[in-house]
C-alpha cells in the first residue's frame, strides 16, 4: 500500500478521527495562554500543575473511576488557584511552593497506584503511559471525546472575550491595577484556564511532555513575530500543525503520540529561530 | 479641594516602617516632585497613591473627580518588558481598558483615544513597530501614551528619564512639561535628579532624613538657610 492508500485506510477509522479532532483541539488550546505563561514567568507553574494532574490521575485510578477526568480537573483546578495565591503572600517562596506541591503529588501519585495496585500486572506501563502519553489518544470513550470539545470551547471562548485583559496583565500588572482593571480576578481565571488545558492535554502527550506544548509554539512564534496578536496566531497555528505531523506520523510510523508531537515543536522551534536570526540581521 | 490629600500617612511593608508622618496635597495643575535618597520610600509611596498596596497608618483622600482607579502611571520598565512582542499600538490602546469595565473588545472612542495620545506623544509613525525594538526614549513616549489613555487629569512618573542620554533625558521633560502646562495634566514625578527637579516642579516633597513638604521657592529659601548655617 502506497502512503496515501494507508492514510485513507486510517482515516475511514472513527477512532482515528477522534484522535484527530481531540489532538487538534488541545494543541490549538495549550498554544493560546503560551505567548502569557512565558512572559509572566508562569511556565514553571504549569510544569508543577502537570504533576498534580498526574497525583490525581493516581487518586482517580485508586477509586476505580471509570471517567476520571472530573475529579482530575477538580484537583488541578484546586491546586492552581493554591499555587496562584502562595506566589502572592511569600511565606514561601512562589516557586518553591510549586516544586513542594508538584514533586509531592507525583511521589503521591505513584505511592497510590502501587499499594492499591489491582491486579494489573503492568503497573510501570501504566504510569509510562500517564507520565508520557500513550495510544490512549486512540481509544478515546465517547465521552472524553466531548468532555474535549467541550472544554476546549470554553477556553477559546474565555481567551477571545479576555484578550484584551490577559494582554494588558502579562504585559504591565502593576498599571493595570492602578488603573482600576481587576487584575487579581484575571490571574485567577488565568490560572483556573491554564489547569483546564493541562488537564485535557494530559490525553494527548501525557503529564510530562504538556509544559512543551505550552511553551514551544509561543517561543517559536516570538522568535519571528513583534505583536502580541501575530505571535498569538503564529502560535496556534504552528501548535496545531506540529500536532497533525506528529499524529500523522505516529500512526504511520508507529511512534508514541505525544513525544513524536514535541519533537516536531522542537524542529520547528529551531526554523523559526534560524528564520528570527536570518530577518535579525538583514533589518 | 485638592485631588489628592495625604494626612500622617505612614509607610512600610509589614511590621517594618519606612515613613511616618508624611502629609501633603496635590492640586489640580500642580507639578509635583518627590525627591529624596535611595530606599528612602519613594517607589512605596507611590505604589501607595496607586493603590498597589496599603499604607500602615493615616489616610489618603481623593477629591476632585480623581480616585485611586483614574491616575495615569509610567512605571519603571520591567525585564518582562524588554522581551515582550507587542507594537505600540497595542501596548498604547491597553491603557483604555479601565474605562471599558467587563467590554470584551475595543471601541471606535478608545480607538480615537489612542490615536489622539499617539499624536500627542509624536509616535504615530512608530505606531506598528515592535516595542522591544524601541530605543529607550521612545519607549517612554509609548507608555506616556498609554497613561493618557487612563486618564486626563493627573500622571504619577516613576523615574521617567532613568537610562535616557542626556538629549533624551531634555526631550522627556519638556514633554512633561507641556503636558502640564498645555494640557493642565497634574504631574507627581520621582526624581532622583534634584536640580532638574526644581527647575520644572512647582511643588517638591523630600522624603528620607528630613520631611519636607512645600512650593519650589519655599524649598529653595530652606535650602538657603541650611547652607547659611553650616
């Protein structure tokens, strides 16, 4: 079978198309808050937030759920909003408050799944694939699938209705306080949506590789573009693109999901690097 | 009734003080310097007038249509500043959203705004050009801009001429300068430069060793005294 007949063969698979639709989503939803999380120096947050999708993932796993992602969500959302408020009032210090918490759940995490470990005799395989991504993006339930949808609609509606004030607290937190705009209410919702996207991104590269997908499109965007708009866009784009090689190839080529997407972001973070430094010079 | 009144304001973050007794006022139209050494509480107590943080003790009143949410502020440039990709247009058109409440998108009048303050600063041209690719006196232009967006009547300065060259360093304050006489904009300005200060202020409020709080011609007449009796 030549490519194109094996592609069609894939694409005839509904479950090939859920992926598809799912990987798509999530990459379009990690790359929007990426330009904010970089800037604000927020990147190390989302890494903590990773590990705590994972602790409870663990938890979830523990009590036998058969649809994990709320209670999941609940926790990183709950830890985020914690995470947030410890940055502001420094008893300790913001991060090391996120390595505390972020090491703590994964030690947690991996503690549960082997004492109450039920029989499944592939327990290291189990928490490869939670920590790493799996082919789980290929046996997605009906109701992941919308849960998906549905979560990555609510996080573009919010970022397109707050565009404007997530730039303005990215950019200048401080004016944007004193000039009567409620920044400590868009730091929180910030932090609330970043929890949103790691949680359904853990689908598609697992806890480990989600900060990657985060950060890579918005670095490789600001590489080349000088507005906060065509680096948003750049961003989404090249996350969304990177995302469809990288599926495309691991059903082709049989590698695993979410790292053969970073690699992909990786290779194009340093084009776009090459393409900064070339347009640098000649200017 | 002045815009701003300050009563035995005291200062500090914590259990530790840096200030007390501190009061003044500012009037409409006035041009106001806050000189005074290093660490001595300059950059604290203006976050305080800005409401950024609250003061230890006596009180801070508004009066005059301005409160603490309509003071325009050109604050010290960060590090996240100097990598952010944002044109000028953006960065000028977010000093708008204060008055635009939960509105989601811009309209034609914060749009005419920002026209207005981009022309007003002379960096209309620059308009599309990436921020970080300024030079340091533009910059300070672009943030000017976007203070003017917040508001018409007062503009707190946080060391506006720190790291320009001399010519720049000329240029920011006539532009200051017009604005407060052209444009009737209340000026509070930190400074650490204290000849230039007392050349433009009308005003000047030293804050460290000693409290002093008074017009230009009064601070002068002290500093007389002071070199008379030594």
């Amino acid at each position: 079978m030549d490519l194109f007949t094996t592609l069609s063969f894939y694409m005839s698979k509904p479950f090939v198309v859920n992926a598809l639709i799912v990987g798509v989503l999530i990459a379009l939803c990690s790359s929007l808050l990426g330009v904010t999380l970089v800037l604000k120096r927020y990147s190390f947050i989302g890494d903590g937030l990773s590990h705590v999708a994972f602790g409870a993932m663990a938890i979830a796993a523990v009590l036998g759920l058969t649809n994990n992602m709320p209670l999941v969500l609940t926790i990183t959302v709950v830890c985020a909003v914690l995470l947030l408020r410890m940055g502001k009032n420094a008893k300790i210090k913001g991060d090391a408050a996120v390595a505390m918490i972020s090491v703590g759940a994964l030690a947690i995490g991996y503690l549960l799944m082997n004492i109450f470990n039920t029989g499944s005799s592939n327990l290291s395989g189990d928490v490869c694939s939670t920590l790493f991504g799996s082919t789980s993006i290929l046996t997605l339930s009906t109701f992941d699938v919308w849960m998906c949808v549905i979560l990555s609609v609510i996080v573009v509606v919010f970022f397109v209705l707050f565009y404007n004030r997530i730039f303005s607290v990215t950019f200048d937190e401080n004016f944007a306080r004193a000039t009567g705009q409620r920044a400590g209410l868009y730091n929180l919702l910030i932090a609330i949506v970043i929890a949103v996207i790691i949680v359904i991104s853990m689908q598609l590269v697992g806890s480990l590789l989600i900060s990657a997908l985060v950060i890579f499109p918005a670095l490789s965007a600001m590489r080349v573009f000088k507005s906060f708009k065509s680096v948003t866009i750049c961003a989404a784009i090249v996350s969304v693109v990177c995302a469809l090689i990288g599926l495309f190839t691991s059903i082709l080529a049989g590698t695993p999901v979410g790292s053969t997407i970073v690699a992909a972001d990786i290779v194009v973070f340093f084009l776009f690097y090459i393409i900064g430094a070339v347009t640098k010079r000649n200017a | 009734m002045p815009q701003i009144k300050c009563t035995d304001l005291s200062l500090g973050y914590g259990s530790q003080q840096i200030l007390s007794d501190l009061s003044f006022e500012v009037n409409a139209g006035e041009y106001l310097c806050i000189v005074g050494e290093n660490g001595s509480g300059k950059t604290t107590l203006m976050k305080t007038l800005l409401g950024l943080q609250k003061p230890l003790g006596g009180s801070i009143e508004f009066g005059d249509g301005v409160t603490s949410r309509t003071i325009g502020y050109l604050p010290q440039q960060t590090d996240v500043q100097r990598d952010f990709p944002a044109s000028v247009q953006e960065i000028v058109l977010s000093g708008c959203l204060g008055r635009d409440g939960f509105r989601p998108f811009y309209n034609k009048d914060d749009k005419a705004l920002a026209q207005n303050a981009m022309e007003r600063m002379n960096i209309v041209d620059l308009s599309r050009r990436c921020y970080r690719e300024l030079s340091g006196g533009q910059q300070q232009r672009v943030l000017l801009a976007r203070a003017l967006c917040a508001t018409e009547k007062i503009l707190l300065l946080d060391e506006p001429v720190a790291g320009l060259d001399p010519k720049v360093t000329l240029e920011m304050y006539e532009l200051i300068e017009s604005l407060n006489k052209n444009d009737r904009v209340t000026i509070i300005m930190i400074s650490h430069d204290i000849d230039k200060a007392l050349r433009y202020a009308t005003h000047i409020l030293h804050i460290g060793n000693e409290l002093f709080f008074g017009t230009r011609e009064e601070y002068l007449t002290q500093r007389e005294k002071g070199k008379g009796d030594a």
